[in-house]
C-alpha cells in the first residue's frame, strides 16, 4: 500500500536511529518483545499525530 513521502521519510528516520527487531517489526518494547493491546490503546488514547 502507497503511503505518503513525508512519513516514508519518517519511518526510515525512525529505522536508521532505532533499527528493526530481530523478527523485522518496525516497533518493540525496550526488551525486545511485542506491545500489548493495552499499551497501544494508552499511547492511541493520549497522542496526536501531527506533520504527516
């Protein structure tokens, strides 16, 4: 799926500075494991998405 140059930009700034989990996931808990339904729920609940 086509997404958008600037957060093409972004992600690949993310990649380069935080690198991939070794199982290729873009995001990862500090210890290398997956977040859970809860976590994301609280980060979707309190952010706003902003540039993009």
């Amino acid at each position: 799926m086509p997404i958008p140059p600037a957060l093409v930009a972004i992600l690949r700034e993310h990649i380069d500075k935080y690198g991939l989990a070794d199982d290729g996931r873009l995001f990862a808990t500090s210890k290398g494991g997956l977040y859970t339904a809860s976590a994301i729920s609280r980060v979707e609940g309190g952010s706003e998405v902003t540039g993009v």
